[in-house]
C-alpha cells in the first residue's frame, strides 16, 4: 500500500474527504493525520471515521527534527497539507522532495502568502471585484504557495456573491478534486 500523510489545522472537511475517497482503495490508504491544533476539527472526524490521528506541539515540529524523524520512520509516499497553516520547515522539503503537496483556495500567484488563508482570501477576492477565483494544488516549499504548480481549477463569481458564497464554490472544488489529484500523483 502507498501510503499518505495528512496535516490538518482546521475543521478537516477536505481531510474527510481524502480519507473517505481512499477508504477502501486496493493500493492508497490514509495512514497517518497530524495536526498542530488540539481542539481542530480534524481530529473530531479522524475519531468518527476511524482513522488515527494526533496532535501534535508546534515546537516538535519548527524546533525541532522529532516530528521529521518520527515521519521518516512512517514513510510516507506523499504528505498532504489540507488546510494546515504552518510554514513547511526547510528540512522537511529537502526530506521529501517532491511528496508535499498543499491547496490553497485561490489562483495562485493572486491571493498566496502569509496571513492568505481561508476566510481571508475570499474577502480579498471579493474586494478585488474578481469574476473568477479557484483552487490551487502545488508543491509546498519553504514559502507560502510558492511552490511548482500541479493543478489549477476555476469557478465563475457572480458580482453579489458574497465571501462565504465564494468559500462555498472553491470548498466544492477543492473536495471534487483534490483526492483525485492525490490519487493521479501517487499512480505515476
Ligand atoms: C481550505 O479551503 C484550504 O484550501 C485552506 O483552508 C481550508 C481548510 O478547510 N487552506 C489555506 O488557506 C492554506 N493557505 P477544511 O479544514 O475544511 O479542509
């Protein structure tokens, strides 16, 4: 079996998703779910759904290599970033090149960086007047959705669509194709 780490640091619903598109996979499994918040939703719906999940301090992972160790010895095949809002330590991108992958709820380059995540992105948007916005999944590196691109998808905005109506067009994107994204990477 491949298997997938996931790093959540919210409410977890495309982590849900993840793990119910692989649940009775012949060849992927979710072994692992990880997050840095202890009353994050993710964990509620890792219990629900029977997957193992932890939390775990934010010093073990930015000061220190216990968490990169204790992954190393996971081996994971491709680590995914669904909704997590820490900064990917140098060591971890030059531990897995190429297996961390992130969504962002936006078309990046617009509306990437520090303090560009959820809610706060699709305020942006709608002050910008955008008539599209999207999903981004691309590699993580050491910078905020900075790294190289896997895909793009696009919805269309209507100019009354509000910031929790834009949140809900790019979520349905992001579930609809994230775990097939996941699914195509880990195939090659
Ligand atoms: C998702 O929209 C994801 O793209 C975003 O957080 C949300 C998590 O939702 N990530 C970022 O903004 C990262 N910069 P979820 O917890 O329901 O999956």
């Amino acid at each position: 079996m491949k298997r997938i780490v996931l790093l959540a640091s919210g409410s977890g619903s495309n982590a849900q998703k993840i793990i119910e598109y692989f649940q009775d996979h012949d060849s992927i499994e979710v072994a692992l779910v990880l997050s840095n918040k202890k009353t994050a939703g993710v964990l509620d719906r890792c219990d629900r759904l029977g997957v193992p999940a932890m939390y775990f301090n934010p010093s073990s992972f930015s000061g220190s290599n216990r968490l990169l160790e204790c992954l190393l010895g996971i081996e994971p095949d491709l680590i995914v970033l669904a909704g997590f809002l820490k900064l990917i330590p140098s060591s971890w991108i030059e531990a897995f090149p190429k297996k961390i992958i992130n969504i962002h709820p936006a078309l990046l380059p617009k509306y990437g960086g520090k303090g560009m995540y959820g809610m706060n992105v699709h305020r942006k948007v709608k002050e910008e007047k955008e008539t599209s916005s999207g999903i981004s999944i691309h590699y993580a590196d050491a910078r905020y959705d900075e790294g190289a691109l896997i895909k793009q998808v696009s919805c269309t905005l209507n100019s009354d669509d509000e910031p929790e109506d834009i949140a809900r067009k790019v979520l349905a994107l992001e579930h609809e194709h994230y775990p097939q994204v996941i699914e195509s990477l880990l195939a090659d």
